[in-house]
C-alpha cells in the first residue's frame, strides 16, 4: 500500500484571503479619513480666503466707522469762537444765555448731532440744544461725567455712555473752552451712532464696537449691546457705576459656546442664535476680525458666519472621500482585470506551449512510425524473399530427395528389372524352342507369362516417374490409391523381408497433391522396412482415423524404435542412422514440411510394448466423402 505523506494543517494564511478580510475595512477606513482631511483643508483654506477678504472689510467697515466719529470732533472746538458762549461762561447770571441756547439749536440743527451743550467750570450745564425739551439738560451737575472730568483736565473727552438724563446712549465729545489761556467751560456734543448699526444690518453685516472697557456699544444685534467682551474687574465694574458711564445697565459678559484664537484679532467664536421657530436655537462660527479703531481706544470687530464655509468644506470633504472611493474601486477593478487578462494571457501560452509540444511529439511519433513502417515493410519484404527462398529450396530439397530415393531404388530396381529380363531371355529362348518342337499351349502359356512380367515391369516404371514428378501445394488426393502406390513402389523389398501390412483405413480425399502423399507414405514405409529388418514378425499397421478436422493416418511398426539419442535430431535434415548410401537423412524432414505445407503435421510416438508410430495428420480435400471404415 503507498503511503501518503502526513499533510500540515493549513496555518499559513493565503495572501489572496488577507486582502479580501482586510482591504474592504482599510478602504472604508482610508475613505472616511481622507474625507475628513479634505473637510480639513478645505476649511482651512476657506478659513484663510474669508479672513483675507474679512481683512478687507474690517479695514473698509472700520474706516466708515472712524470717519462718522471723527466727523464731529472739532465741533466743540468751533464754540471758543462764539463770543455769545464765552461771555455766557464769564457772566452765567447775565442776559445771554436765550441767545447761546437759539445758538446751539441751530447748531444742533445743522450738524444733525443729539445734542450740543455748554458747562461752566463746575459741570453744570449753562447752555444747551435742547432748551425746549422737558429733559433739557439745562442746569444739571453733570461734572462727575468721565467726558467732563477729561476736557476740564485739557484732554479731549471721549465718552460713550448711557445719558443720566435722557437714557438714552450716545457718543460724547468734550472740549475745554479757554479765553486768554484760561479754562472758562467746556463745550459737549452728544452724537447718536445708531445710523452706523442700521447700516450694517442693511447690509447685513455682523459687526460691533467695543469701548476701552471691552463693553460693546455698537452692534449690528441689538441682542449683543452693552455686553463685555472680556470679563470686567470688581475695580472697572466699581468706577463704571460711579461715572454712570451705562448708567444701571447690568453690563452682562457675552459669552461665546466656544472660542479658538487663530492669530492676533483674528478668532473663531461659536454663539448659540436664535431662530425663528421658538426653542430652536442654533449654534453659528464666526470669524471674528477685530482691529483698533484710530483716534479712540475703541475696537471695531467682524464677525463672518462660518455656515456656508462649514458646509462647503463638508460637501469638499465628501467629494474627496467619494473621488477616492472611485479611485480605489476603479483601481481594485484595474487590478482583478489585469489578473484575468495575466491569467488568460499565461493559460494562453501554456496552452500554445503544450500544442508545440503535442505537435513536435506527433511529428516524432509520425516520424517513428514511418520508419517503424518502413522497417516493416522491409521485414515483410524480406519475409517473402525468405519465404521464397524457403519454397524454392523445399522444392529443391523435395526433388533432391525424390533422386536420393532414386538413387536408393535404382538397385532394387535394376534387381526387380533384371529379374523379369532375365525370366524373359529364358520364357523367350524356351518358347522359341517350345514353337519350334510343335509344342504350342507351352510355347502360349510362356507368352502369357511374358506379357504378365511385361506389365509389372511397365508399373515399376510408371511409378518412378510419377515419384519423380513435381508436386504440387494445392491439389487433392486419395489416400487409398496413395496407400496403393507407396506399397507398389516397395513391394519388392516388402516381399523380400516378408512385412505383414495390416491396413484398417478409410477411402477418402485429402487435401494434399496425390505425389506428395505418395512421396510421405514411401518415406514412412521405407523406414519401417529398415527398422523391422531384424525383426522375427515383421508387421506394419496402417490405422486411420479423424481427429478432430483432420484424418490421422498412423504408421506403426514393430521394429527396434528409436533411441533417446536419435529422438532429438529425428526432423533435422541429413541426419540418419544408417550406415553408406542406405540413408540420406531427408525423408522424415522432407514429409513433414510436405504435411505442414498441406495444412497437416506429422508427429511421432513411441509405443511402450516397442517399434514406432508416426502419425500423419491432414485435412479433408473439401466434398470429401465422409469416413467408412
Ligand atoms: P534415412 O531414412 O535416410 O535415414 P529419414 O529422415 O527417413 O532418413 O530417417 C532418419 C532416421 O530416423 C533414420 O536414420 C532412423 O534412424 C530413424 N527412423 C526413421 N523411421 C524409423 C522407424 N520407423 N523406426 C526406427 N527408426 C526410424
């Protein structure tokens, strides 16, 4: 029994099978991050694009601003000129104060400022715009009044604040009015900046301004005035109330939901935003974009919604992660199909490979085989040269044995011809003389005699000469008249040792020349002869009978058989155990090609009581009579 050998579990794991586990999960995975780093960059970049274009507007809104604040500066700088307003200052309780009133209305009028009003050295107001008004300011103490305390000191007082009056808000801008060098009052002008916050909600923008103190006291959302921008001190707080510069305001800290610093002014703030749909608030990124507004300590901020950015940075994103989705799918596509194409491309070739190697081994077996072929062509050829040959010398070795039996027979047969001669001389010479006496019946039964010796002389001869004849392979023959003639050809020497012929056969057709049958039997007799010449009853059997298809003729005799020795060389040609010319060693030889070359065989045995058989087999000529003992 083969034995296989042991195989391994399979631990290795197949590469084709890592790809399939883990490919799907890495693309997915390198999918979702490249998308993420597409909405990263692509925020980053629309970060960079807006806070550019947010520079140009910060730059643009804040110079707008500037110039409404600065376009009333030097207006309370234009009373020092007004005499009406210096002598009001150097004499409050005179006449002059209706005119500087009507003044300043006028004034107020045209410059389209709040108000315009004049303070003596104390803070309290002598003159004012809004005379008329039932909040004038008219008389009231407005020296602890930030914008008052500055001018009184010689600096400009800027102020932004909550009226204490009015409570209402605006700008506030102070000038201390001197004559000769001296401080004599100081001039204010209240600005309301409201316009600037209605802009920018036309224009929807999202802007503020916050004061020094961080506080916003412009803005675009009313919802984000006059809160801090940064936490405030106790200390602020403290001195904010004390100047009622917001009057009670809560100044409430406005408080982003985040807030990432980017660069200097430059932050991202996210504030929870109201909707319309109640309790839906929603949270909105700003870029805030905040530079110092000039000839203030104010801060005019930006704000630019990140919405639409966000969202465009997410569909970037996404598109990213579907290119590189469709990237890899059409690569993985790529890959499977230049596998097919390899694989194909090599069965292909393997295939080509085995072809060639089908064709070259064909030709060489065509090859092989034509000079196989032609080998046996050869070998046939010779065959029948062989064949040929072998006829040919058969024939000539049947003819040479037919003369060697001639020769043999010659002397028996110039014996059994001198005989009948020499009987004839004598019957001749006696019947001359039986004539010549008158004796008549002697002298006709010597020549019925004669004519007897005549005939049988006339019968050896015609046998020697149809044994000399040439056979023939084809042809039929009786095995009776056969029989008859072998024994008329040796009757001489059957006679002369007195053989006994004990004949039990049939009367048939065989299919063997009539000769050749002859030419068998005369061999066989013969031999028998020679064998029981010792013998004291000499006795030969003629036995036929069918075996099987063919009609076994057996010889036997009892003579003195064959020894071991002699019994290997029986069939070989010339070898015989007769001593000079008495044996040529031919006749066993020759009748067994003659028997093989009918169809039949010759075969020999060896009786246990003695002497010998040879069985001579042949077929039946074809409309042979059947077998009649
Ligand atoms: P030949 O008769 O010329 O010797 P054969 O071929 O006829 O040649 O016989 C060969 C030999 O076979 C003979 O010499 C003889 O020794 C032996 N032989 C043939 N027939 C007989 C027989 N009937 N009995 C004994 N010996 C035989």
């Amino acid at each position: 029994m083969k034995c296989l050998p042991a195989t391994k579990p399979d631990l290795i794991v197949k590469p084709r099978l890592i790809r399939q586990l883990f490919l799907p999960p890495l693309i997915l995975l390198l999918t979702l991050g490249l998308g993420y780093v597409g909405f990263l960059v692509s925020e980053h970049n629309s970060i960079r694009a807006l806070s550019e274009n947010g520079e140009r507007q910060l730059e643009l809104h804040a110079r707008a601003v500037e110039s409404e604040i600065t376009k009333y500066t030097y207006l309370p700088s234009l009373l020092e000129l007004e005499d009406s307003v210096s002598t009001l200052l150097n004499d409050p309780d005179g006449e002059h104060r209706q005119a500087v009133n009507d003044y300043l209305e006028g004034l107020n009028r045209r410059s389209r400022s709040r108000a315009i009003y004049v303070l003596d050295t104390t803070g309290r107001v002598q003159a004012t715009s809004n005379w008329r008004d039932a909040d004038s300011f008219l008389g009231e103490d407005l020296s602890f009044r930030g914008y008052f305390q500055a001018a009184i000191r010689g600096q400009p007082g800027r102020f932004y604040g909550i009226g204490s009056t009015t409570g209402e808000p605006g700008y506030f801008l102070a000038h201390g009015l001197e004559e000769h060098g001296k401080l004599i009052g100081v001039a204010v002008i209240k600005v309301r900046l409201e316009a600037l916050e209605e802009r920018w909600q036309k224009a929807r923008l999202e802007a503020f301004v916050s004061d020094e103190n961080g506080i916003i006291i412009l803005s675009s959302d009313p919802a984000r005035r006059l809160k801090s921008v940064r936490p405030l001190t106790p200390e602020i707080k403290e001195r904010l109330a004390r100047s009622l510069q917001y009057y009670w305001w809560p100044l409430n800290e406005l408080e982003p939901l985040a807030r990432q610093r980017l660069a200097d002014g430059v932050e991202l703030l996210t504030f929870a935003t109201h909707t319309d749909k109640p309790g839906k608030d929603i949270n909105v990124t700003y870029l805030s974009q905040s530079r110092r507004l000039a000839d203030t300590p104010w801060r005019f901020t930006l704000l630019t919604s990140m919405q639409e950015l966000r969202h465009e940075a997410i569909v970037q994103g996404v598109l990213v992660a579907v290119a590189f989705a469709l990237l890899a799918f059409l690569l993985i596509a790529w890959n499977e199909r230049r596998k097919v194409l390899a694989t194909r491309l090599a069965a292909r070739e393997a295939l080509e490979q085995a072809n060639s190697h089908l064709e070259r081994r064909i030709a060489e077996r065509t090859q092989d085989l034509r000079a196989s072929n032609e080998r046996l062509k050869g070998q046939i050829r010779e065959r029948r040269q062989a064949e040929e040959t072998l006829r040919k010398a058969q024939d000539e070795l049947v003819q040479a044995g037919k003369l060697a039996a001639i020769g043999q027979m010659s002397t028996s047969i110039a014996h059994e011809l001198n005989q009948p001669l020499a009987a004839l001389r004598t019957l001749s010479g006696n019947t001359v003389r039986f004539l010549e006496r008158g004796a008549l019946d002697t002298a006709s039964t010597n020549l019925s005699t004669m004519n007897e010796l005549i005939d049988r002389m006339g019968r050896i001869t015609a046998s020697l000469r149809s044994f000399a004849r040439r056979g023939d392979d084809k042809g039929q023959a009786s095995l009776g008249k056969a029989l008859d003639g072998a024994l008329q050809v040796l009757a001489s020497r059957i006679e002369a040792s007195h053989l006994s012929v004990q004949r039990t056969c049939a009367e048939l057709q065989l299919a063997i020349d009539q000769t050749r049958l002859e030419q068998i039997l005369v061999n066989l007799i013969g031999n028998a002869l020679d064998a029981t010449a010792g013998a004291s009853e000499p006795t030969l059997w003629l036995d036929g009978r069918m075996e099987g298809e063919r009609y076994a003729l057996r010889v036997r005799d009892n003579g003195h058989g064959i020894d071991v020795e002699t019994r290997k060389h029986l069939f070989e040609p010339f070898f015989t155990t007769k001593p000079g010319d008495h044996g040529l060693g031919l006749g066993l030889t020759l009748s067994a090609s003659l028997a093989a070359a009918a169809g039949g065989n010759l075969a020999v045995e060896h009786p246990a009581d003695g002497g010998t058989t040879f069985i001579l087999s042949l077929p039946l000529a074809a409309a042979s009579p059947s077998e009649s003992p």
